[in-house]
C-alpha cells in the first residue's frame, strides 16, 4: 500500500468508507481488536484529510 501522503483525497475517502463497513461488521460480530483496528485507521485518513483541506486554504 502507498503511504498517505502519495493517496489522492478520493482514494482516502474510499478507504474510510470500507474501513467504516469493517468496524461496523467486526463490532457486531464483537471482534473488538478488529473494529479497533478499523477506528484508528478511519481517525489516521480523517486526519490526513484535514491537513490537505487546511494547507489548502
């Protein structure tokens, strides 16, 4: 996988859209470790994100 910064903004939006689908499945499957996994690559995007639209202003 490339790193962040090489990601379009689409492509980062994509993945937090599937990582969204996999917490929810891993937290109603009650794999904890799993839907963590999930959140903390969804708030790593998200952060990236913003630092784009923020540098963009």
């Amino acid at each position: 996988m490339k790193p962040l910064e090489e990601l379009s903004s689409a492509e980062l939006k994509e993945f937090i859209a599937e990582c969204k689908i996999g917490y929810r499945d891993a937290s109603v499957m009650f794999e904890f470790e799993t839907a963590k996994m999930y959140k903390e690559r969804i708030l790593e995007y998200r952060t990236e994100l913003d630092k784009r639209s923020k540098a963009a202003m």
